[in-house]
C-alpha cells in the first residue's frame, strides 16, 4: 500500500465521526415597496394554522408550536401577535374557518386571496397582518457516491426541510412580505448526519423566519 493511499483512508477514518454542520439558507424573497418590519409591530400579526401536504402532518404541528415560541420570545410586549391556535379560534367564532378553508384551496391553484374575506378575517382578529406558512416534505434521504479519493463509494445522507411564507395585509388583501426556510444537513465520505429528528430542523427554520419577520439580527 503507498503511504499516500494509506495517508487518505487514515484520513477518511478520522474524519468519517465528524458531524455535519446544519446549514440554515432561510431567506427573504420579496417585500413589497413601501411595507416595513415595523408595521406588523405596529399593526398586529396573526398567525395562521401551518399548510402542509399529505404524510407532513407528523411535524406540521411542532412547526407551528416552533413559530409561536420564537415569535413570542422575540416580539415586542406592545405587538398584538396572535398564535395560530388563537388565530383559528377567531376565525371559528365568527364563522370563518370554512370559508378559510376554501380560500386556501383556491389560493394553491390560482395564488388568489379573497380581499373581502380577508378585510373579515382582519375585523375578527383586530390584526391587519396574517402570517402564512405552507410546509414542504421532510427530506431524509440517501444517495449512493463514488469518491476520487478514496476510490469508493459512499452513502450521502441529506436532512432537511423548507417551508414558504407570506404576510398578508387584511385592508387590501395583498401579500406584502416573503421569506422561504431552507434548512439541511449532508453528510459526505468524511462526516455524517448527527441529528435526523424534524423538530431539530423545524424549531431552528422557525426561528429564522422568525428573525427574517422581525428584522433580527442574528448574533
């Protein structure tokens, strides 16, 4: 064996219980002229029960937990912010929540929101902005990899999630803010995936959509 063959596979060894670092690309990708982090604050957030597809229900609801809890340690004590379970209560209790319903069907094949029932939906949570979040697929998969270096092959591990959001503004039914969550971890032949559970990956998405919202820094 040449000493530079054994130089690359004692590295591989070594390196192979490194951890791969999560890595958070969450982003924003419009805000409308004119709207400022500082008219939700003014105005009031209320927070819309999570959208997800088939077979994402299992963390559909820790993500929506993630979103209060981050939002309700980083608002400001005068900002009304409403979580979703509050959220849908109202809109329950003013006979709503059917007509949401169907409005969100229709947004997801046409991008249309209903103005008028937004303006209703503003009036029965005394808030001018709602936070809407549609959650993507938990991603955890695998992909077989051929290695230069070593010359073999190796299972790349990829975990992650995203997940779209939008404010909306109740007065004219337009969306005037948004910001996508990218959050994964890949393995390759010299580190592996520490951590495949999706409350792991929705409370640190959470938290930056969050701070993205709010106009955080993150320190």
């Amino acid at each position: 064996m040449s000493k530079q063959l054994y130089f690359f596979i004692l590295l591989s060894i070594l390196l192979s219980g490194c951890a791969a670092s999560i890595m958070d690309r969450t982003n924003i990708s419009y805000i409308k002229e004119g709207f400022k982090n500082e008219d939700v604050k003014l105005n009031g957030l209320a927070f819309l029960p999570v959208v997800a597809g088939q077979g994402v229900e299992g963390y559909r609801r820790p993500f929506g937990e993630a979103i209060n809890e981050s939002m309700s340690k980083h608002k400001t004590k005068e900002m009304n912010f409403l979580k979703w379970q509050e959220t849908l209560s109202c809109l329950n209790d003013s006979n709503l929540a059917t007509n949401y319903n169907n409005a969100i069907v229709t947004y997801n094949e046409t991008a249309i929101i209903d103005k008028n029932l937004l303006n209703n939906m503003g009036v029965a949570t005394k808030t001018k902005y709602f936070l809407f979040v549609q959650l993507g697929d938990f991603e955890n998969s695998s992909e077989l990899k051929y290695s230069f270096l070593t010359r073999n092959t190796y299972n790349q591990k990829t975990v992650g999630l995203k997940a779209f959001a939008q404010i909306w503004d109740a007065s004219n039914g337009d969306v005037v803010w948004e910001g996508i969550a990218d959050v994964s971890a890949q393995s390759s032949e010299f580190s592996h995936v520490k951590d495949s559970d999706p409350q792991t990956y929705s409370k640190i998405a959470a938290e930056s959509l969050v701070k993205k919202i709010l106009n955080i820094r993150s320190k």
